[in-house]
C-alpha cells in the first residue's frame, strides 16, 4: 500500500535480534537490535540509583539505548548516517551483540 518510504526500528530487549531475523533487505526497511537472538541486554546505570533518600535497587538504563542517546546528544543527526550511528553504538554496548537487519544502505 506504501504506506512509508522508509522505515527505522531500534528495538531494546532481550533476544531482540530475533525479531528481525527474516527481515527483506529490499523494503526499505532498517531495524536495530540491542542483542542477538540469544543473549540479554544489559543495564547499566545501577550504581545503587536513590530517589527519596531509597536505594530503589534497579539500573537506570540499558546499556544499548543509553549509548544510543548518549550519542545522539553530541552528535549533528541531521549528517550522521545509520551506519555511522550503528558503528558507535555497537562500539559502546560492550555486554551484548548490536546487530542491523534489513536494508543497511539507508
């Protein structure tokens, strides 16, 4: 129905990767997990994060989606392409496999 031009998903989860295993590469689509079909995405963040004074016992990010933003506050998204974007997150998410699926030229 074309109803997008072209279409992009991060996806932060667990065995994220699985999602997009049988993604065409020919719909302009470009998807981006934080792990592989079979491992976790990790927290990060969870140097014991207070708020009122309680220790609330959980982290508060995961490590894919927080290099991701991290990024994307310094760096110009109007000229930085998806692979360059892919390159350093997948860099910065040291405790699992950031994979791309689908069409990877967008």
């Amino acid at each position: 129905k074309k109803m997008y031009k072209q279409l992009v998903f991060y996806m932060e989860a667990c065995e994220s990767g699985s999602m997009w295993v049988n993604l065409p590469k020919d719909r302009n689509i470009y998807a981006l997990s934080a792990a592989n079909g079979a491992e976790s995405s990790w927290g990060t963040y969870c140097d014991h994060p207070v708020v009122g004074k309680k220790n609330i016992g959980t982290c508060l990010g995961d490590l894919f989606s927080v290099s991701w933003m991290e990024n994307d506050d310094v760096t110009d998204l109007s000229s930085e392409t998806l692979q360059a974007q892919f390159e350093k997150v997948k860099a910065l998410t040291t405790k699992s496999h950031v994979l791309q699926w689908g069409q990877t030229s967008m």
